[in-house]
C-alpha cells in the first residue's frame, strides 16, 4: 500500500498519526496518508518563512521558468497522474485524462506567460507620477475539495507560486495523492520550502492553517458551511480571504433553444463527474410549451450514459466519492420522494463501490428543498416556467449564486436573462467553456472573491501605489 507524506522544506515529512485514503469505485484502501496537527503545520509554516525569504527575490522570469518545468513534468507523467485521479476521486479515468490534469497542467503554463505578459498601470499627475508595485503576500494557505483535486490544487498553486508566494496547501483528506506527486514534482524544481504540502482532516489540519498567524491569505474552494468557519476564523485576523463555495446552478431551456445541443448540453451540465462540480446544473428549468418533449428526451439521454468501472474508457459516470457521500445523495432521493417528487433512476448498483445509476426528479416545486440545496451529486430536478421573468425568479431562488447556463436562440433573451441571473458565471448555449483569464467566483453563499487571470494574480500579491513627485525644473 502507497505511504503518503507530507512534504515540508522539500523532503517528506513523517507524522504520528494517520488516515487510510479509499478507492471509492473499490472501497479498498489504497493508501496511508498523514492525520497533520497543528504542530505538522506550524513545521510547515517554519519552512515557508525560508521558502518566501528566497522566492520573493527571485526574478519573476525565472519564476515563469519554474512554473513551466512544473507544467512539463506534470505533463510527463500525465497517465499516471489521471489513474491515480480516478482511483482517489472515483471519476472516469477518461475525464482525468482529457479535463483534470491537461487543466492542471494548463494552469502551471497560463500563470507563467500571464506573469511574464503583466504590465503594471501608472498614473501621471501635473507634479508627479504614481506606479503601481506589486509584492508578495508571504505565506498563503490553500485549501481544496475532493472533486476536482488536482484541477483545483494548481488553480491556486500556480498563481501563489507566479506571484513569489511561499505555500502551505492542504488538499481533500478523501483525496490526497495528485497532490502528495505535485509536491513530489515541485521538490525537484522549487527552492527549499516554497510548496509545502500538509495532508489531514478539515478541523485539524485546515483549521491549523487558517488560524496560523504567520500565514496571511487563505485562498479555499469547499463547502458553504465550511466557507462560513474559515470566514469566521480569519476575517478578524484581517487575512486576505477567497472563497469558492457550493452551488444550485440552473441550466435555462427556452422553447427556441436548439433542441438537441440543449439537451446534450443539459445533461453534460447535470451529470459531468457525477454531477461533482459545483458549477454542475442540478435544477433545469424548461419553458413550458417544449416541457414534455425535452423531459422525454433528457430522461433518455441520462439513461444512455454508462454507469461503472472508472477504469473503462467508455464510462461515463462512475463512482461517488466515497459510501457516505452516496448515502447523503441516496437522502435527498428520499426527500425528494417525500417532497412529492417523481424519480426517474437513482438505484444503487450492486458490489462495494460508491455507485449511484443517475436521477432525474420531475414534480417538484422549484422552492422545495430538493430544488434549492446543493446535493452535489448526479440528480437534476426539472422544472417548467411560463416566461423570461419567471425563469428568472426560479433561477435567483436559491441562497447559491455561483453559476448558469441558458438555452435560446435569441441573442436578447440570452442577454437580458444573463444580466438578470444573481450568479457570477453564465454561459449561453454552451456549458464549462472555460478561459483561464476571465474572473471565476460566486455571489450569495457561493463564496466571495473572484479566481483567475488578474484577479488570481491580484488576490496572491499586496499592490502597492508608489508617488514620485517630479523635481521643479532649476
Ligand atoms: P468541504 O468544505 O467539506 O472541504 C473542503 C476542504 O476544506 C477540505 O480540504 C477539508 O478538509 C477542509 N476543511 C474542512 N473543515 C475545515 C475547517 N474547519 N477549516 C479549514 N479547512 C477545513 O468540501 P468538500 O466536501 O471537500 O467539497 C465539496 C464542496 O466544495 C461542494 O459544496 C462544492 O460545491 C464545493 N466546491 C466549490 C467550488 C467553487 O469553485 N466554487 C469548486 C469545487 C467544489
């Protein structure tokens, strides 16, 4: 069995407890990884005083230079990198292949060249001329969730790391190992204690980090509940904070929309990973007169997909997270019942892994709480709405605000709707188009904050202004 570390000061680092890591698709144990305490991150944070001693002086292109040596040994290893994905996460290993470690990967490159591309603004006045200057924050915790892990790791790894930031990160407990090989990766390449990795459970390791004084910004993707602790903790230290939060995205069908790339579009968007993405649309919302037809036709296309073996190419869903995660689903399956909803799937495959056949729940009230409550997992309730404005406030009628898609051929409708929808992120006629320089983040309890390009670059540095006043001629 795999034995993980963590790594502090670029060497694995022995702790004296420790957690069994499981393949969801399997519920074998697969590893052993630390159960860090606040002392292991304190370790960490003592390495990381050297570590941003010496990378904050050093030149940003030779930091460009180390992201993209980061990026190609990433690259090097991508097969392995997606196996050890999916048997962590229990995601089909075609998806690791082709989205999570080409992102990871992309990530590491796109922060190298949009380093060495930034340009700083100044300012004249008649007498003097500001400029703008950026530094370091110093040391900055990272924090990361178990769906996307090492898409979402190097999401903030890169970006800390372009900026001159030493790192304390902490990745899902549930799924540790893409990020035990980055660290692995960035021993080779980073000087001693710039990426330090701690690896435990959220009220230990993480709430080490978040209340460690040294460490100045903490950047967290996770779970509204869990956001609203780490809030709690470090707003009155006064860190710098990003949250990404949870999600109830909607996915908008008007009865113009093109009929079929919307719903192959829905159904991506409801059943992508499992449904874990918190940008996945769990509420469907279709206009009334194509109601029954686009039901039809969605049910079927969520049955087609292949439910099984992470490890086949041709799976398109496989395992949940982990057996109480499927049990949390299987709950809201229950309530959805309750609530009086039809289910239309949602049985549990035979055998010991986490497996769930997809859902979809019709019946529903859009206010119920099957409808509004992230269930994070591979069920969409489906709604009819009569109009533009009632879509609307179906659509706002969660405390989530992170993400939508809508579905029309007209270009107003499409327009207005998406300035109307309380979410940071809308997509029309397509769905996870994503470009790595445009701001990512929520509104309401999806978090607060933007990620990407400038923003992230903006979060992981203090920008400073600078007044030159410009000598009087003699
Ligand atoms: P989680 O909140 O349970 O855990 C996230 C991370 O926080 C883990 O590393 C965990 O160990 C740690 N943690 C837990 N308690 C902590 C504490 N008290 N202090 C510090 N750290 C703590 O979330 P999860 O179940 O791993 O992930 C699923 C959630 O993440 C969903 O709600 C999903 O919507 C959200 N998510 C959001 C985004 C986004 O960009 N907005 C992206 C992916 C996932």
């Amino acid at each position: 069995m795999r034995v993980v570390h963590n790594w502090i000061s670029g060497v694995q680092a022995p702790t004296s407890d420790h957690l069994d890591d499981t393949n969801p698709a399997t519920s074998q144990v697969i590893a052993r990884i630390p159960r860090s305490q606040a002392s292991d991150v304190h370790a960490a944070v003592v390495a990381a005083r050297e570590g941003a001693r010496v990378w904050s002086r050093t030149p940003a292109s030779e930091r460009a230079i180390a992201l993209r040596r980061i990026a190609d040994a990433l690259e090097a290893r991508l097969d392995e990198l997606a196996a050890l994905e999916s048997q962590d996460q229990g995601k089909p290993v075609s998806l690791a292949r082709k989205v999570d470690i080409p992102r990871a990967i992309a990530n590491f490159r796109f922060f190298a060249s949009a380093l060495e591309q930034e340009t700083l603004a100044s300012t004249r006045m008649a007498d003097a001329i500001n400029y703008e200057a950026r530094k370091p924050i110093g040391i900055v915790g990272l924090i990361t969730p178990w769906n996307l892990p090492l898409y979402l790791l190097s999401w903030k790894v890169a970006p800390a790391l372009a900026m001159g930031n030493a790192i304390v990160a902490k990745p899902s407990e549930l799924t540790p190992l893409t990020a035990d090989a980055l660290a692995g990766i960035c021993a080779d390449i980073l000087p001693a204690g710039v990426f330090n990795l701690v690896h435990g459970l959220g009220p230990e390791c993480g709430q080490a980090i978040v209340e460690h004084p040294e460490i100045k910004a903490i950047s967290f993707t996770g779970g509204t509940a869990t956001g609203r602790r780490v809030a709690a903790t470090a707003a009155p230290m006064f860190k710098k904070l990003s949250l990404e939060l949870g999600g109830k995205n909607s996915t908008l069908v008007f009865a113009d929309a093109d009929f079929d790339q919307a719903v192959a579009g829905a159904v991506r968007a409801g059943f992508a990973n499992q449904g874990e993405i918190c940008l996945c649309g769990s509420r469907l919302l279709v206009q009334r007169s194509i109601y029954d037809r686009f039901v039809e036709a969605f049910t079927a296309g969520v049955q087609a997909l292949k439910v099984g073996d992470p490890a086949h190419p041709d799976t398109d869903i496989g395992a949940l997270n982990s057996l109480a995660h499927r049990d949390k689903v299987e709950g809201y399956l229950s309530l959805a019942r309750d609530e009086g909803g039809t289910v239309v799937g949602g049985e549990r495959s035979p055998g010991p892994g986490a497996f769930l056949n997809p859902a979809v729940v019709t019946g529903l009230e859009p206010t119920c709480r099957t409808a509004t409550e992230e269930i994070f997992g591979p069920v969409v309730t489906v709604h009819p709405f009569d109009d533009e404005d009632q879509a609307i406030a179906i659509a706002n009628g969660t405390e989530y605000g992170l993400a939508a898609s809508v579905w029309t051929s007209d270009l107003g409708c499409a327009h207005r709707v998406g300035e109307a929808l309380d979410v940071g992120m809308v997509w029309v006629n397509t769905w996870l188009h994503r470009d790595l320089r445009v701001p990512f983040g929520g509104v309401k309890n999806s978090g607060v904050g933007r990620e990407g390009g400038r923003w992230s670059m903006a979060f992981y540095s203090e920008n400073k202004n600078i007044c030159v006043k410009l000598g009087d001629r003699r």
